[in-house]
C-alpha cells in the first residue's frame, strides 16, 4: 500500500518510527510522550489529522485536562506537534511534525558509536590505555566521568537549531551520517 509520500511503508510503521524517535528526545518527558502516544492512536491514516478533544484525552491518559493542555503546549513548543484552532466552534486540529527526526537519529548514532568506543577503550589491558582529554594519568578515568548514555543536551539544541528554512528540505539522513563517518 503506497504512501503519499510515495514509501510502501504503511502507517502503522510511520506512526511507530515517529514516536519512537519523540522518546529518544531527551527534552520530551514522560507525560508529555504519554500525550503523544495518545494522540498518535486518534491519527487519521489519510491525512494524519488529530481531532480528541482535551478531556477525552485527559479522560483516557488519567491526567487532568490542564496537564494535558500543558503537555501539548510543551509537545508544539519542542516541534513535534503542530496545533490549530480557527476558532471556538471548531474542535483542536493537531498534526505531528517530523522535522526532528533526524536530529533524534544522528544523536543516538553519535551515542550508539560513543559507547562502542568505550566499550573498546574499556576492553584492552590499562597499560594499553591512551590517554584522552581530561583523564588523570594515575586513574586513567575521566574527569568528571562520563557514562556512554550521556550527551549534553545542548549539542542537539545546537543541530536542532541548525535546521533552516532552507535546510529543513535537505537534512542528512541517518544512513548518509554513517557513510560520511564510515569514509564511504
């Protein structure tokens, strides 16, 4: 079954991939992915349009509504969620963004390749052991440690800014990261 978009990829596979990359988000909480993942389930499959209103969806969540306001404010706010509504007699239209997408990828790239290094760097004998960048030559541990799971926030705040008008169109996909990484 093809997509608009012209992928054979159907739409339950597109509305998993996007929330899985919203719960890589490291801005994105824990209520405000539960909201996300309850509006993705009202997604229509054609036009992807979303019509709950706040109650039901605080009804089903078993939020009050004035949090899930809140969690939606903050889901448009990070770029996920786009909102509209012309005006009282016609219900919230909410529809998902993608945009970040690919910002989500290439930083749990950069985290999957982090801790292989580490992992590498961990596995030979101490003496073997170069020494990097803030590491002491007596512990050869870093100062301050530094877990594989960690990347400063700010590094995706920085990519996610990155993201121009016009280079929203043209963004490097995960697969193009590796190749330029790999040397291929």
């Amino acid at each position: 079954m093809a997509k608009p978009d012209g992928s054979n990829r159907t739409f339950a596979s597109q509305k998993f991939e996007l929330l899985d990359a919203i719960s890589m988000d490291p801005r994105v909480t824990a209520s405000e992915f539960r909201v996300a993942f309850r509006l993705m389930q009202h997604a229509n499959a054609e036009t992807g349009a979303i019509f709950p209103s706040q109650d039901r969806l605080a009804s089903q969540i078993g939020m009050k509504e004035r949090t899930v306001r809140f969690c939606i404010k903050e889901l448009v706010g990070k770029g996920w969620l786009k909102s509209s509504r012309p005006n009282r007699r016609i219900a919230n239209f909410y529809q998902f963004e993608t945009k970040h997408m690919n910002a989500i990828l290439d930083r749990q790239i950069m985290l999957n390749e982090a801790r292989k290094e580490e992992r590498v760097t961990r596995s030979k004998p101490r003496r073997e052991r170069q020494l990097h960048a803030g590491q002491t030559a007596v512990s050869g541990n870093r100062m301050p440690v530094v877990s594989g799971n960690y990347m400063p926030v700010n590094t995706l705040s920085k990519h996610l800014k990155n993201l121009g008008s016009e280079e929203r169109d043209q963004q490097p996909t995960a697969s193009s990261y590796l190749s330029a990484t790999r040397g291929t």
